[in-house]
C-alpha cells in the first residue's frame, strides 16, 4: 500500500540568523522587527520552515500570518497543534520584543495554550494577534489569540517571558 503513496516534496531557503542577531544589539525592538518586516533584515529560518510571517507590530502588540497547509499535518489528517503553540509563542514573544530598548533580549519560561477548534488545509489564512497583559522589569506576560479571516477563534494562550536587561 505504501508503495503507491505519491511523494509530496516542499523545497524552502533562509538566509543567515546570525546577520539579524548581529544588528539586533544595536536596534531597539521595535527598530529590529520593522526592519524585518520591510525585508531590510532576514526572517528567522523557522518561519520559512513553518511558512508563516511577521506581519505587523506596535507597541506591545504583534501579528503573524499564516496559511496552514498539508505539510503541517499530524497523522489524523489535522494541522498538528504544535503549529498553532509556535505561533502562540511567537507572537507573544515579539510582542514583548516590541517594548525592549537595544542590547535587551528576553526568552519564553511559560507558555500555556488552548486548541478551540482543528485547523486545515481549507482554513485560509490564519492571524496570531498578541497583545502585552503585563511588562515589569524581568518579566511580561501576552496573551494571543489565532483567528481566522471571519474572526473565528482556533486557539489562543499566554505566554510569560524573561527580560534580560545589559548589566551596567
């Protein structure tokens, strides 16, 4: 049975993270992500990987497009719900990179979501739409929500991530 199975090949290129980490030091968040977004700096390989993208930001708040497909299916024929943990993540993640000044990084320790509703490949476009709950010094808290072109909600979450501040 396996041997009549037609192969399905996706063929995807990025460019060098490091070129970005490198200019990141000196840019605030905001800076960086624009920059981004206006293809002036690379996207990171993951979203070319997963096939999804920046989309737009303002201050403590990010969205992320995406068009779930059949290369992100699980094995019961259903976008894998990892897709939608990435975008949850991402998203929040970038919502509070819109806030850091320059030479300030953070990283994700808690990320907490829950799947409404299976996405697919007939879905269409998908929006991941976060938003700050709370920033302190070491710590902010977003939440994201991912909706379809309708506004019907598939998923959201919160994510808690730890700043990291240059020492002086």
């Amino acid at each position: 049975m396996i041997d009549q199975i037609a192969e399905r090949t996706r063929t995807f290129a990025w460019e060098d993270p490091m070129i970005g980490a490198e200019q990141e030091k000196n840019m605030s968040g905001m800076e960086y992500l624009q920059a981004m977004i206006d293809g002036k700096l690379p996207a990171p390989p993951l979203s070319r990987t997963l096939g999804f993208q920046l989309s737009e930001i303002g201050e403590g708040r990010a969205v992320f497009t995406c068009e779930p497909a059949e290369f992100h299916y699980n094995p019961i024929g259903i976008v894998h719900g990892g897709l939608a943990a990435t975008l949850i993540d991402s998203a929040t993640g970038v919502a509070v990179h819109t806030l850091l000044p320059a030479g300030t990084g953070y990283t994700t320790i808690e990320l907490h979501i829950n799947l409404i509703r299976p996405l697919t490949a007939t879905t269409g476009q998908i929006r991941a739409e976060a938003e700050i709950v709370n920033a302190g010094r070491t710590l902010a808290i977003a939440q994201a929500r991912i909706v379809d072109s309708a506004g019907k909600l598939y998923a959201h979450g919160t994510s808690t991530c730890m700043i990291f501040r240059p020492e002086n």
